[in-house]
C-alpha cells in the first residue's frame, strides 16, 4: 500500500501482475519444482539407502503421502499462495473486485502448475522423512503420538528452509520491501539457497553440526543454483 499515492500503487501492481502473467501455467517452473523432492534426503535417518527403504513399503508412503499433501500446512501453501511473496501479493491483488480483480484471478489460477508440483514435491520427498523420523524418535523413547508430531514439525521446518517460503525469517529484509519485491521478483529461490550455503560453510568454519550434512547442503544448494 502506497497511502494517497495512487499512480505508484497502479504502476506496482501492474509490474506485480506482470510477474503473473510471465510465470502463468509456467510448465517449466512446475517441473523444476519436482526435484526438490531430494531436499528431504540427509547423512542420518533418512539416508538414500533408508529413505529406499521407507519407499519401498508403497501401501505406508501413499498412506503418508497421502496425510502431508492434504496437511493444513501444504493447503495453505496451495490455497494462501504463500509460494512466495509474489504470489501472495497477486492474491490480495483478487480482493479489490472489478476486472483488475478479475485479472489478478485468473493470474493466480495460473500458478496451479507451480503449486501442485511445489506440494508434490515436497510430500513425496518428505513422506520417508516423515516416516524414518518417526521411528527414530520412538527408538529414542519417544511414544508414537509424540514422535509423529515432533516428525511433522522437523518436516515441516526442513521444508520451509529449502523451498521457496514467505515467512519473514526466511527472506531478507530486501526482498519484503516494496522494491525488493519488484527488482528481486525471481531470486527468492536462489536468495534462500545461498542463505543456506552462508550458513553451511559458517558451520564448518566453526566446528558446528554435521560436517557430511554441511558440505551436502553446499553441493546440492551450489547444483540447484546452476540449474
């Protein structure tokens, strides 16, 4: 909101809309989104040869697949347009009414492709996360209540840290400003991605955590950024 300035806030939605229009049913993007998939794949409980393991056993991750793709987390991240801040920008835009209203809306159902890929994703990676943590924690003394809900929560934070996310401690004090949100349209993504890699090699620097999770959170951020 620009308070009386009302040809700055034209000129802002129109360059916000733009944004819409470039990336309506943008296969490429929704296909890109699939491979993050890997995200969820680390050194400890959900190993390659673990996470095999978890898949392998179809009628239990379907049944959890199942269970995160329909979580009030993934529906918000769908239905809220919580993509990115774009997006969600995009979705306040379909709140005025009128053509501009219904132009913003047909500009946000061009972000299907993107958003079921983005829950696909990340349901499907993190349903052999989801379902070694668990059993992890129970070994750990945990009982099977506690253990799916702490498991929900750690799923939950480590997709937030490697997709695309518009909570305010995951993006920059850059791109929630106004001129961020124009100028920096396309880098919220790689802007998180370099965040993580700062942070890995911070860790290493220090002695800090994993050293194998660290230098695997550099490789597979530095590959994703090339791509």
């Amino acid at each position: 909101s620009f308070g009386g300035d009302t040809l700055t806030g034209r000129v802002t939605d129109w360059l916000t809309n733009s944004i819409g229009a470039i990336m309506f049913f943008n296969t490429r993007s929704a296909v890109l989104q699939t491979i993050s998939a890997i995200n969820f794949i680390n050194f400890g409980d959900n190993n390659i040869f673990a996470a095999g393991k978890a898949f392998a056993n179809q009628p239990q991750y379907w049944k959890d697949f199942k269970k995160l793709f329909n979580s009030d987390f993934l529906v918000e991240r769908r239905d809220g347009l919580k993509l990115n801040v774009n997006e969600a920008d995009i979705a306040e835009m379909a709140k005025k009414g009128g053509v501009k209203g219904v132009i913003s809306e047909l500009l946000r159902l061009g972000f299907l492709p993107t958003q079921i890929a983005d829950s696909f994703a990340i349901a499907s990676g993190g349903s052999t996360f989801y379902r070694n943590r668990i059993k992890a924690l129970e070994n750990q003394g945990m009982s099977k209540t506690e253990a799916e809900t702490q498991a929900f929560q750690d799923f939950r934070e480590t997709a937030e840290e490697s997709q695309q996310s518009s909570r305010p401690d995951r993006i920059s004090q850059q791109q929630a400003g106004p001129l961020g949100r124009i100028i920096l349209a396309f880098a919220n993504t790689p802007a998180q991605y370099a965040r993580i890699i700062k942070k890995a090699a911070s860790d290493i620097k220090n002695g800090r955590g994993d050293m194998k999770a660290n230098v695997s959170k550099i490789i597979w951020c530095s590959t994703k950024l090339n791509i």
